[in-house]
C-alpha cells in the first residue's frame, strides 16, 4: 500500500477520471475526500462503497471556483481526518464554442472553474503543507493545453494556465518538501468525452497510435506514482498520458 | 511579559522550526538568511510562528520592511541605502541596531541586518508595547 493513511483530497472525484482516482487511492489505504459540486448520488455511494470495504472516505460538495466554499471544504476535511497530505485537482468544465460567438459566461465559467479552482485549492492547503514539509499537489491538465482544438479557447487556455501555475508553485515549494506535479491526460473515455466518442465512433482510436481510447484507471495509476514516495525528486512536470497521441503520427 | 531569555529561547525554538536548523547553529548573531538558510518562504512561515507562539500580530511589512528592497529609487540608488533610505529603515526598524550598516549601506548587505537577536528584540518591543491584538 503506497498511501497507506495518507489524506488525499480529489475535487471532481464523483465522476469519470477523479473517481478513479479516488478507487485507486483508497486501494493503495489513502483516507479519500471526494468534493464534488452536483452529483451528490454518485459521491455518497462511491464513499459508501469505499467505506464498506474497510477504507475511509467522505463525500463533500463544495463550488471550486468559490474561495470561500473551498476553505469550509477543506477546513471540514482537516477536521474529519487531519491535515491533507496530498491534493488532486481534477474538476474540470467544458463549455466549448467558436471563439468569436464564444459568451463571457462561458470563458469565465471555464476560467474559474478550472483554473480558479486550482488557485483556490492550493491556496488553501499549500501553507500547511510547506509547514509540515510534506505534500503532493498533482493538477488534472489535458493534453489539449498545447494540441488545441476547434472551439476550445476557453478550455485551452485554462489547461495551458494550469500547466505553467504548476511549474511556478512547485518552485515556490520545492524546498519545502512539497511537489507538485500535473498529468496531461489524452483521450480518456468519461462522460465528459462522451459527445466526441458518440460522434466519431472508432475512428477515434485511429489516431492514437496505441489503438485505443485511455480509461479513467490510466491516469489514477500516474496519480498514484506522482502521490507516492516513488516520485519524491519530481517536481513541476507535466506527465503527458495519452496512448501517443500528441506524438504526431500519422495514421496508416 | 516574558523575560528577555525566554523571548529569546522562544525565537530560536521558532526559527529550529521554520528553518530545519540544529539548535546549536542558532546564535544572537546568526543572521537568518545567510548563516541560517532563509528564503522569502520561510519569512512568512517565520512570520506566522511568531504571531502564534507570542500570541501577538506582525502586520505586513513591519518585521521584515519590504519598500526597501524593492528598489524605490528614493531609497536605494547604485546599490546603496540613500539618506533617506537609512531614514526609512530607522522609523521602519527601531529594534535594529543599523551602526554598522550604516558605514557600507549596499542593500547587499541588508539581510545582514536580519538576526536571530533583531528578532527577539522585536518581540520584546511588541510585548511592551501592548499591542499584542
């Protein structure tokens, strides 16, 4: 068990990639706090079943973007289980649209959601963690933070801000014993993928040249590399996960 | 009020800490940054131990003055602390002793000021002052 009593807090960590984070977690004897923002079903019966099996894990819903709303969450959590010892910042949002009809609502709910989520997040634990010379901050980016796509400047942008916040805090916290560290997943098949994997079928896979769409389990396992002791000396990466899509290849 | 000796010990148990340091490398002299390690990280972790072990406040800017370092070219000019900057400082650090700055102001040596003593004097100046709000 390499997170054996660890506490480990997952935001987005209801659904599709952060859950499986969350699994694999409690698997490796992590005490998991699941925050999630609408799925209230799915976060209890996730911590249910975690707790069933002898783990120990909380549900708890809480507004990313809100600073006030994450520091009652993580304040609540410090006080179920003690000081959080490692951060996954997964939640995530898309609101795609072509630029140029693209709404404000939708680049900010984008923007604060994903981004602001992240600073908030930190911001909450990172003083703790530098004190007691020990953390793991790992942050959910995407592989579409450098090969964008059509109608994703908004979601774009917020993973590109993300890979570079992740780079500066883990500067700001090296010598504290603090790492922190982003993975960069490819295509994933979660609910948030879904429109794109229902509109394209299997011609998906062709462009990847491993031949197939990632699961939500390929990125929780580099989670659990990057929040185990196994990945001490790394600090500020970004771990691209995605089956070689971003190689370049070209199809056969 | 605390003796003189127990707001030292208490800032060398602080700085054991914030710092990661031997307690025997803490001297009155020690300076913080270059005998001891420190790095603007550690000023705020500092800072924050202080507030909670003398149950006191250090508002922003008043243990360590930022102005100064930031290069105000009122204040520091070629390098060095100008007139007015040692001004500054004087109304800004009553509790430092800046005699021997004084004599080669280069803002180099500045952190030089910064010692394990200045610190404790600080506190000491804080507790008798009343203002432990």
């Amino acid at each position: 068990m390499r997170l054996k009593d660890q506490n480990a807090l997952i935001t987005g960590g209801s659904r599709g990639i952060g859950r499986a984070i969350v699994e694999a977690f409690a698997a490796e004897g992590a005490k998991v706090a699941i925050v999630y923002r609408g799925s209230r079903e799915a976060a209890d019966t996730l911590a249910a079943s975690i707790n069933d099996r002898g783990g120990k894990a909380l549900a708890l819903q809480a507004d990313v973007a809100d600073a006030a709303s994450v520091n009652g969450c993580v304040e609540c959590v410090e006080k179920e289980l003690g000081p959080i010892g490692i951060l996954v910042n997964n939640a995530g949002v898309i609101e795609d649209d072509l630029f140029v009809r693209m709404k404000p609502e939708a680049w900010n709910k984008v923007i604060q959601t994903n981004l602001g989520g992240v600073f908030n997040f930190c911001h909450a634990v990172a003083f703790g963690m530098m004190q007691r010379r020990a953390g793991r901050i790992i942050n959910v980016s995407s592989v579409a933070a450098d090969h964008v796509n059509m109608g994703q400047t908004n979601y774009s942008a917020s993973k590109g801000a993300i890979n570079s916040f992740t780079r500066a805090l883990a500067v700001e916290l090296a010598k504290r014993g603090v790492t922190v560290n982003a993975i960069a997943p490819g295509f994933i098949a979660t609910d948030m993928s879904a429109p794109v994997r229902n509109k394209a079928g299997d011609r998906i896979a062709k462009y990847i040249p491993m031949r197939r769409i990632g699961s939500p389990e390929d990125i929780a396992r580099v989670a659990v590399f990057l929040a185990s002791a196994d990945s001490s000396y790394i600090t500020g990466q970004v771990l691209t996960v995605d089956g070689g899509l971003t190689l370049g290849a070209v199809a056969e | 009020m605390p003796t003189q000796e127990e707001i030292y010990n208490k800032v060398s148990a602080t700085l054991v800490e914030a710092l990661n340091v031997d307690e025997e490398d803490i001297k009155p002299t020690s300076t913080l940054q270059g005998d001891l390690g420190a790095e603007s990280i550690d000023f705020l972790d500092i800072v924050f131990r202080l507030e909670r072990e003398f149950g006191i406040k250090i508002p922003r800017g008043e243990l360590f003055p930022e102005s100064i370092f930031q290069g105000d070219p009122d204040l520091v000019q070629d390098g060095r602390v100008t007139t007015k900057g040692l001004d500054e400082l004087r109304s800004k650090m009553p509790f430092a002793d800046l005699s021997h700055f004084e004599q080669n102001p280069e803002v180099g040596n500045l952190s030089d000021l910064f010692t394990v003593d200045l610190i404790a004097r600080y506190i000491q100046g804080k507790l008798e002052n009343g203002t432990n709000n």
